[in-house]
C-alpha cells in the first residue's frame, strides 16, 4: 500500500527537491518486525529519522536488516548515538555524517544525535535525528544543544526530526519550534496525535525544518491501524517537503 495523498519524491527543473521525511520512535524493533517494515516501505521516504534504534548486541546486523527490508540503507546513529538513526534512499549523495554523544545526567538515560548533511540534486541539507530526555530541565538543555549544532553544521537547509517526549505547549518543543518551522502546524496532514499507538492522545513526535524549506504536508499517515499498532508504541510522522537548490 502506498501513500499518495502527499506528492510523489522528484528533482524539479531549477535543481530543488522534493523529499519525503518519516520520523519514527521504532521501540528497538521489539515488535512486530514485518509490520515494522510494511509501514516503513508504504510511506516511500528519501529519508528516516528513527528512534530507539537497536543499541545492544549485534545493533549493526538488526539496524542493517531493517534497512534492507525497506530499501534503503543506513546513513548514520544507532548505539553510536544512543539510540537515534539516519536511513537514507540511494537517492541521497552522503556529504558527511557524524554522532554526536551528548552530556550524561547521573541516573538518566545517555542521548544522542545522529547528524548528517546530504544533497539531493542541486539541493544540499543538513538532517539530525533526536530522543530528547523524559526529565523537563534536561530535555530543555538538549534542545539547546541540538539548535547549536544545526548552526555549526553550517548547511543552508535542515530538517530535525525526534522524538520530543513533550506536547508542542513544553518548553523544549517551544523552543525547537521557536526556532525552526514544526512542519505539521505548517500543512497539518494526516492524524495529529503519535502516542501512544494503541490509543494515540498526544503529539510528542514532530519534524522540524528551518525556514525556507517549504512544508507540502506533515502528519501522521492513514495506513492499516492493525500495522501501526504492531510496529511501535508511537506512531510516525511523514512529512513532504520541497528543499531549494543550493546557490
């Protein structure tokens, strides 16, 4: 089954493009790996923010298999970055990547971002992957870290995709969105609410991009409950963006 209420990934005639980003909170694929995979490949994304990759033993082999079933191929992140990932297509021309471990708060779990900067045709942008912290403070600071990175990746456009663990009324989320364009109040589309997936009551997962990016649409798509349920906890967001062509 495949989306397509949401354009279709293309280069445009004046080097832009169009690109299909999916933002996914994965659970470590402890689910239902097939359904995992169907809702991955029906979404048709250039690229895949994922959270709560595979982290423990053998974390390289799982990550690779899932990439394998859904076509694409892995970018960067995983244990690397303590759980966040880049999934990219065969589209993507790989600039540079990088994990980035961020600052350990006694008795919480270790985060990360999984970064990278990539060009489709004449378009050349900076992705980072997050899974900020449960606790308010810390989840505060970390979206501050995360903003300064995406200014030292010195990239005329990015995007952000994450797990927030907070409503857009939080602080952090606040101030992400302060910041850069939260894609789905740009061109709401599809369901709003992406946790949990069994009873979905809240917007904790988003997809950012900074200004100049153009949002086509952004939410959480319309496929078999019975997949999205099997896949994760959290359901995912896909969202169509049109990136322009680099001067």
């Amino acid at each position: 089954m495949a989306i397509t209420a949401l354009p279709k990934s293309r280069t445009e005639p004046d080097g832009s493009a169009v690109v299909r980003v999916l933002g996914y909170n994965i659970r470590s694929m402890r689910d239902d790996e097939e359904a995992l995979a169907r809702v991955i490949r029906a979404c048709e994304p250039d690229l895949v923010f994922v959270q709560e990759a595979p982290r423990f033993f053998r974390w390289r082999k799982h990550a690779a298999r899932l990439a394998a079933k859904t076509d694409l191929v892995m970018l960067s992140g995983g244990a690397t970055a303590a759980g966040p990932m880049l999934l990219c297509s065969l589209r993507a021309t790989v600039e540079r990547t990088e994990d980035v471990l961020l600052p350990r708060t006694p008795g919480l779990h270790r985060r990360g971002f999984a970064t990278a900067v990539v060009r489709f045709a004449g378009a050349r942008v900076g992705l980072i992957s997050c899974h900020l912290s449960l606790a308010a403070d810390e989840r505060l600071a970390q979206a501050g870290l995360l903003l300064d990175r995406l200014k030292a990746m010195d990239v005329p456009h990015a995007i952000v995709a994450g797990d927030i663990n907070e409503r857009p009324g939080g602080r952090a989320f606040g101030r992400l969105a302060g910041e850069l364009q939260d894609c789905w109040a740009v061109a709401p589309w599809g369901g709003e609410h992406t946790s949990t997936a069994a009873g979905p009551h809240q917007r904790i997962d988003a997809v950012f991009a900074t200004e100049g990016v153009e949002v086509l649409g952004c939410g959480v798509p319309d496929l078999p409950p019975a997949d999205l349920r099997a896949a994760s906890d959290h359901l995912p967001v896909l969202a169509a963006l049109r990136i322009p062509a680099t001067v």
